[in-house]
C-alpha cells in the first residue's frame, strides 16, 4: 500500500475519529450562531488534566528509560523550534504587506507546541496500536521554550536596530510634528543620540526573564508538574484510574472549544494581510518534514521507534495556543495579536490536527513499512 493511500485512509479514520470530529463540529455550530458556551475555568482544568497526564506518562517512561536515547531527540527538537522562528523572519516577513514583527511572533507561535495537538497526534497514535516511546511527550519543552526565547529576542534586536536607524536619520532632518507619539522623546542633538543608543544598548533583551516566563505559563507548568511528579514518586495508581480513562474524553471536549474558537479567530485574519493564510496552510507541513527527517536521523543511529518520529513531527507542525501567545504579548508587544493568533488557530491548528497528524502517519508506515 502506498502513501497516498495510507494518506486517504487515515484521513477518513481521521475523520471518523472524535478527535478530529469534535474540532470539526465546535467549527460548525460556530458557523451555525450557536450560542453554546463552555467556560473558560472548565478548559482550563481540562488542559491542566491532559497536560498532567502526558507529563506523568513522559515521568514514569523517563524514570524506566536508558537517558542516553532522549539526548538526541531532544537536541533535534531545540533545533527545529529555533529554525522554525528563522524560517518565518525570512519567509512571511519578506513577503508584502507583513509586517516583520508580526511574522517573527508567527514564528514563534508555530515554532512553539500544542498541547492539545500533541495529545491528538498521541490518541491516533494508540488507536493505530503504533508504538512510541512513552517519554516522546516530553519533547514538549525542548521545542516550546527556545522557540518563544528566539522569536522574542529576534524581535528585539529587530525594533532596537530600526530604533537606532530612525534615530540616526532624525539627526539629518527637522523634527516634524508627529513624527514621534511625544517630542520630548525625540533626539535633536548628536549627543541626545548617543545617549540613547547607550541606554538602548543597557536595555539589551535578557534571556532568562523569557525562559521563566515560559515555564510560568499554564500549559508548560502542568507539563513539567507531572514530568517531575513521574519522576520522583510513584503516581501509578491515580495515573492508571483516574487520569489514563479520563484522557479521551476530556479531549473530545477541548476539541469542540478550540473548534469554536477557530472559527470565532477567521475574522480576525481578515484584518491582516492574506499571506498569513497561505503560510498557516503550508507552514505545518514544512515544518513537521524538518523535524521528521531530524528524527528520522535518530531513528537510523539511536533507534528512535517510528512513532516517536511521528509526534516530534506532529508537535512541530503544531502551533501554541495556550502559553504562546501570552508569552508573546509580554515579549514582543508591538507585534499584531489578530496576525500571530488569528494564523495560528484559525488555520493552523486544524490543518496540523487535521491533515498533518494522518500525513505524518501515513509517511511513517509507508517508511516503515
């Protein structure tokens, strides 16, 4: 059987699957005007209880697991979340009316992971019995925090480099009215300048602020909760009867949200420039194929199972709608929410739930044969 036929039929169990059928009914009933609510307190336990649990389940692999075999997977997965965010700078920010900040925090975004896509791509995994390794999951954080660190610090550098070009050129001009939101902020003299550029160059973008607030964000705060509540006691007997059996259920709900909220999130991109479309189309795809051929290089010289190719393919064509774009709104505030948030769930999410996830499965059993 080839791929394109292990495409078609997982696409259409895809389809007949609650996960990707719940995304698309909440779509749906959005369309239709539903006035269908479900508070925001409920999804926030559910993605604390989802993400707890592949915490726990990463925990418990990891704590039986031979360590040595995470390193290059995990290695592969700082990388891609990094080219992701430079792929994005220069792509969508080159082409017309994009503004550069707007498409570096895009890349951050899709440079950082889903939870809720990840537990996806982990449920078809186990509906089509293919293994993985149960620390798989836990290649979350690799790729989410230098994802968000790279795209905030490249905003940075960009604004205070454009900063100090305006400031340059104002010292060759007359002030005009309006040229800055308040004059008194305008350099007049070669020496205002400089003093500026000094502060500006005190005020250089720090790191470790950008990691906490990373690893304060609900979603990773959950995820390494557990990771280290499976590592260092014995969660088992409240994994296996609470957590485990409540797992599919809980994420057929938050299906039906994030359906909804994509739809509500299509307006918002006609606001910006259309290219975010295309890119949140197109980008899943290029993305999840840089981290499936890196894993397939693991899977070749650390035997790396073929399903653990496949979620570190699934989390990066995914794209952070949870501690994402709070951290970027912190990080990078002069960047375009409607852009960045509107690409990311509106197009983004259900193409990596939708086709990338029966994509990548179907190119690791046409491989694996």
């Amino acid at each position: 059987m080839d791929f394109v036929s292990l495409f078609v039929k997982d696409f259409i169990a895809q389809l007949q699957s609650p996960t990707l059928a719940f995304l698309i009914g909440g779509m749906i009933i959005a369309a239709l005007g539903s006035e269908l609510v479900i508070p925001e307190s409920i999804c926030t336990i559910i993605v604390f209880m989802l993400l707890t649990k592949i915490g726990l389940t990463g925990g418990i692999a990891i704590r039986n697991s031979n360590l040595t075999e995470m390193v290059l997977p995990m290695i592969f997965a700082v990388i891609t979340g990094i080219t992701i965010v430079f792929i994005s700078r220069y792509t969508l920010a080159k082409l017309p009316k994009v503004k550069v900040v707007d498409a570096i925090a895009t890349g951050g975004l899709f440079g950082a992971v889903s939870g809720s896509t990840m537990a996806a791509g982990l449920t078809v995994l186990e509906e089509q019995k293919m293994a993985y390794e149960a620390w798989a999951g836990a290649l979350y954080p690799f790729m989410d925090i230098p994802a968000l660190v790279t795209a905030i610090v490249i905003a940075n550098i960009y604004l205070n480099k454009k900063k100090r070009k305006e400031a340059v050129y104002s010292t060759e001009q007359p002030v005009a009215a309006g040229d800055y939101p308040d004059q008194k902020d305008y350099p007049s003299s070669r020496q205002e300048y400089l003093s500026q550029q000094k502060g500006d160059e005190d005020n250089r973008v720090k790191i470790w602020p950008i990691i906490e607030e990373s690893l304060r964000g609900p979603a990773l705060s959950a995820m390494l909760l557990g990771l280290a509540l499976g590592l260092f006691t014995q969660p088992e007997s409240v994994y296996k009867s609470f957590y485990d059996p409540a797992f599919r259920g809980l994420l057929s709900i938050l299906m039906l949200v994030m359906g909804m909220e994509a739809w509500s999130r299509i307006g918002e991109l006609r606001k910006v420039a259309q290219w975010y479309v295309v890119y949140s189309v197109v980008a899943p795809f290029v993305h999840g194929l840089i981290a499936f051929g890196l894993g397939m290089i693991a899977h070749y010289t650390m035997n790396f199972s073929m399903g653990g190719v496949v979620i570190l393919a699934v989390i990066a064509s995914s794209s952070s709608d949870i501690s994402g774009p709070p951290t970027l709104r912190a990080g990078i505030p002069s960047a375009n929410p409607s852009a960045y948030i509107g690409a990311s769930t509106a197009v983004g999410t259900p193409v990596a739930i939708g086709l990338c996830i029966p994509f990548f499965l179907g190119l690791a059993q046409a491989i694996g044969g």
